[in-house]
C-alpha cells in the first residue's frame, strides 16, 4: 500500500512539472515583441507632450523596473533618469525596441533589468546572454559614450525553481562587465537574501514575485549605489 502511495506521489508531482513546464512553453512562445508596442507608443506620446531631458539615465526592463517608474526619480535623486520599463518583457524585447525605448533619449547611461522573466520562461541561457551581447554592441555602435549598467536577476520565493538558472545567467553579465569597461554589472541579488543564503520572506507583494515598499527601499538603494560612484558627475 505505501508503495502505491509513494508512486501515486510521484505521479502527481510529475503531472505538476508537466503542467507547469507546457505554462512555460506556451508564454515563451507567445513572445511576440509586438504585444508591446501600445505601451510604446504611451512613451512617445508622453515623451511629444513632456520632452525629456538628454544626457539622462534610462531605466529600462521588466516588471521590476516598470512597477518602481513613478518612484525612481525620486529613489535616484538628484541623478536625472528617464523610466522607461514595461513589465512582462524579456531580453528580446528590449534588444528590438532598443532604438526607440533608449538609444532616441541619446542617454549618458542606461540600465537594463532582464533575465527574470526569460529563465522563468525557460528560454535558452545562451540566447539571453546574446541578445544582452547585441544591445551593448548597438548602444557601442551608435552612443560609443553612452555607459550600460546590467543588474542580476534578484530571487523571488515564486520562482526558486529557477533560482539556478537566474544566477548562472547573472554571472554571465559580470563576466561581460568584466571584459567590458562600458559595462558595469549591478548586484541586485545579494541584498534580497538572508545571512544563510535564502531569499528574504517579506520584501514581496501577494504574488511572491513583485517588490512591495520595503523591497523596493532595497531594490532603490542598491540601484543607486551602483550608479552613483560614475554617474554624480554629471549632474553638476
């Protein structure tokens, strides 16, 4: 009886992977970049009303990024930043809108969050490490001055079964940043941990996923630390 039980378990538990794994196939296969563009046009429709400043600092990324736009001016003050994240996207999407969600604010620097959905989608480490590779190239390219700051995938108790994905494509940016001196790798993942390693159990909203106040106090400061030692001298 207890061996049927035990198979029993194991069969519901694969049953979960299953079902979790064809979830994961199926949004990575829907990545469409195009679902996007509404929310592009919001920026340039803002940006035609309220043209923003150039030599600034764009934000841009996924739901990490896009959830904190209204609070990072303030969280980064006084360095002049331009939010300009949108929540969902993955490394393809902002390599694809490259030219018109960053490089049209000819910025002094700009700050990517990415990797968090993708490893959650199960796409390929590789391919998210290339596209990252072609966006310095084209930032190289066209605003040869303009610096790139590239921040870790932070933890979330959602998605610790993709933890060691997230980390392994983590150090991929800092070995990039290392080769690279236009590129600077941020650690927005140690501050979200605990002193024995494990993610940090009250710095999220509901889902688990999302940044709440206290969060964002992290995700704010760590930010700005990274920015700071290179960015302060241009503001005066």
């Amino acid at each position: 009886m207890l061996f049927r039980i035990q198979i029993s378990h194991r069969k519901i538990l694969i049953g979960f992977f299953c079902i979790f794994l064809s979830i994961s196939l199926v949004k990575a296969q829907n990545l469409d970049p195009g679902r996007f563009e509404e929310t592009i046009l919001a920026f340039e429709q803002e940006d035609a009303l309220n043209p923003p400043p150039e030599n600034a600092i764009v934000l841009t990324g996924s739901s990490s990024i896009a959830r904190w736009n209204d609070k990072a001016k303030n969280a980064l003050a006084p360095l002049t930043v331009i939010p300009r994240g949108f929540g969902g996207s993955v490394m393809g999407d902002v390599l694809h809108y490259l030219d018109r969600v960053a490089l049209a604010y000819k910025p002094r620097a700009i700050l990517i969050y990415e990797g968090d959905n993708d490893t959650a989608y199960n796409l390929n480490e590789d391919l998210i490490v290339e596209q990252f590779e072609q966006i310095v190239s084209k930032v190289a390219q066209e605003l040869p001055r303009t610096r790139i700051y590239v921040l870790a995938v932070k933890p979330s108790i959602s998605r610790l079964h993709v933890w060691d994905a997230a980390r392994s494509v983590s150090a991929r940016f800092s070995a990039i940043a290392e080769l690279n001196p236009m590129v600077t790798f941020i650690d927005s993942a140690s501050p979200f941990l605990d002193s024995s390693g494990s993610v940090m159990g009250d710095i999220f909203v509901g889902d688990n996923l999302h940044l709440n106040e206290m969060g964002n106090e992290i995700w704010g400061a760590t930010i700005k630390a990274g920015l700071m030692p290179a960015e302060i001298r241009f503001e005066y």
